[in-house]
C-alpha cells in the first residue's frame, strides 16, 4: 500500500483533503491525524471491519482498547447510556482539550473498540484538523497514538510516518504536535473519579474542579503478568527506544559520575535536562536533552521525540533524568518515562 502524506496549510487551503480524509474513513479505511496531544491512527468507530485495521496497522494487542473522537458535545449521547454529572463538569472546564473520559458505553458502541469493556473512552480534541476531519467524515473516529505499539508516540508526521509508511493509506501532516503527551484517562463509573493515565490536563486542574480524585496506583508502577488493571494498557511495555532505558535519581553531579564510572566499555547515551549537557562535555557519550529541569511543559513536549532519536543513535544503553513527581504534568513525564525504562531505577 503506498502511503500519501498530505501537508496542511490551512483548513480552506486543503479544503478538498478534509474531504478526501473523510472519505476514507467512511470507506472503512485508517487515517492517521493530527492532534494536540500526539498523532492518532483513525478510523470509524462504529466500523468494526475499519477498527480491526487500526489493531493491525499498530500490531496493537487486542485486548487494548481504543479511544473515541467526537467533535461536538452532541455526539457524547451516542456513545454512552449515561452522563455523570463530572462528565459535565469536566467536559464545560477541559472539552475541547487532552483529556478523555470513560463512561458506560452505549450499544451502538462495537466491542472491538471497547475490548469487550462494558465502558468506553471518548474525548473530543481541541485540534482544528482534527475536529475537521471528524467532521468530515461524519462519525466519530476510534483512535490509539499512531505508533508501533510499544514505541513512543508520535508528535511529528515524520514519527508516523517511519512507523505507517506501507500500512496505512494517508497521514494528515499538521505540523508538530502542542503538549507532546497523550491526553490524561479518567474513569468515571465509581464512585470517585479516578486517575488512569496522568496527561495533558494535570491532577490538579481535575482536582480543582471535581474536588476528590482518586489515583490509580499503576501510574507508577510495574503490573505483573497475571494482574487485573482498570486500564488495559496499563499492562503494556510503552514508549521505548530499541535500547534498554535506566532511570537514574539523585543530583546533577552524582547522575554524571555514575554514569560516567558506568560506561564499562559500552556506547552510551544519556537523556538529561538542558542545565547537565555541559557535564558530561568531555566525555564520549551521546548526550540528549528533552527541557529544563523545572519547566515541566516543555520536558512533556519533547520527550517522545528525544525517545526516537535514540533509535537513530543505537546505544548499548541510555540512562536517563526524570523530573520530580507533582500532581502537574510532571506526573505525566515521570509516568511515560518509567514505562519507557520497563521501571529500570537506579538511586545514585
Ligand atoms: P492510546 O490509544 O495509545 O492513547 O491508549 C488509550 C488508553 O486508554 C489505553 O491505556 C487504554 O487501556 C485506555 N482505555 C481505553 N478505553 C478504556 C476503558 N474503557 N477503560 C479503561 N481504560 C481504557
Ligand atoms: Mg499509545
């Protein structure tokens, strides 16, 4: 399959590719789209035959289930038997933006999207391009990070591109993508609104507006095997380079002496903030940074793309810094990071 990658201006400009997008994803086929937290591979939701793809297309394990993309709050209806009051609280603060809720699924709603669940997630992205292409194609788009499943996910058309090229007919290019992390997961069929994946919209902006929050305490640690997890892909190896990552804590220096005592003859390299580049100047290590130390912001906007790069520099090993855990979007770098290192920690 050849695999067109369409570049947008603007939403009038490329006018006639909405459209065409649109038309492929009613034909049952894959678009891979823009959004604001990562890429998302598309297809329509209540498609069975076109979500199958997307599950190929990704190598994605079947038992992971796929978020929902509308693009006006009517479509919510559709999809779940019922809207809890936080839904509507959340959705008037953070809708449209990077977060997805998970709700009682209605019937129309297929089980290959689902897993089988009797929820569903749904989230309705700010993305201009992304709103235009549910538009476009009338129904609501089932979409995972357009990744390989278990490597970072994609915040350029580049990403997607090196991962769908061959599998997928059309990737929509809208430039880089604005936070860099997917959107946060919370569930909301208990009693208490609980944190599943820490994202774009923090801990504390749902607290701010829900008062309790509950946290899923796999945000942050290792599932094993045979565990039963209130996300399924909380079970998964995520985000990782082909190298082995380590997560080293502890301070500036003593992170650069360890590593630097630990090279044991192998071709290393180094995920660090910004402020460590200038010590490790001397020594014969990729060094790669992701952002400052304190600006959490921008460590989430480039973390995917500083995983990648190590694909392209094949190290033996990478060691690499965290920021510290707060209820912002720190939490959300340190929880893509421990997957990434499969929780491989070393204090220093
Ligand atoms: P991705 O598609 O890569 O952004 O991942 C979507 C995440 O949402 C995965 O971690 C899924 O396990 C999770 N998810 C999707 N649907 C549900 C659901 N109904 N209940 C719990 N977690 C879900
Ligand atoms: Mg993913």
């Amino acid at each position: 399959m050849t695999t067109e990658l369409i570049k947008i201006s603007g939403l009038m400009q490329n006018f006639d590719d909405f459209v065409r997008a649109g038309e492929l994803l009613r034909e049952g086929k894959v678009v891979a789209i823009p959004t604001e937290t990562v890429y998302g591979l598309a297809a329509n939701a209540f498609d069975p035959n076109a979500i199958e793809k997307i599950f190929k297309a990704k190598g994605r394990p079947s038992d992971n289930p796929l978020i929902v993309h509308i693009s006006d709050f009517s479509d919510l209806s559709k999809l779940v038997s019922e809207i809890p009051e936080s839904a509507i609280t959340l959705a008037e603060n953070f809708w449209p933006g990077a977060l997805t809720m998970i709700m009682k699924k209605s019937d129309k709603v297929p089980d290959e999207v689902t897993a089988g669940l009797s929820t569903v997630a749904i989230r309705f992205p700010s993305h201009k391009y992304a709103r235009a292409i549910i538009d476009a194609a009338g129904v609501p788009l089932a979409a995972p990070s357009a990744n390989l499943s278990g490597k970072p996910s994609p915040t350029s058309a580049d990403h997607v591109f090196r991962d769908m090229k061959g599998r997928i007919p059309m990737i929509i290019d809208g430039g880089d993508c604005e936070i860099g992390l997917e959107s946060t997961v919370i569930d909301l069929t208990g009693d208490i609104p609980t944190l599943l994946r820490p994202g774009g919209v923090t801990l504390k902006q749902l607290r701010s507006v829900l008062g309790e929050v509950a946290v899923n305490p796999k945000i942050l640690e290792e599932v094993s095997d045979d565990e039963k997890v209130a996300s399924p892909g909380m079970k998964y190896k995520h985000y990782a380079p082909s190298a082995p990552v380590t997560i080293i804590d502890g301070s500036s220096e003593s992170f650069a002496n360890y590593v630097k005592n630990n090279i044991n003859g192998r071709k290393v390299a180094i995920l660090c903030f910004e402020e460590e580049k200038e010590l490790f100047a001397d020594a014969d290590i990729t060094v790669v940074s992701y952002g400052k130390l304190l600006d959490g912001v921008s460590l989430a906007h480039s973390l995917f793309g500083a995983l990648r790069q190590f694909d392209e520099i094949s190290p033996d090993i990478i060691f690499a810094r965290e920021p510290e855990t707060t209820d912002g979007i720190e939490l959300a770098v340190v929880n893509r990071l421990s997957r990434a290192a499969g929780f491989s920690r070393i204090s220093v």
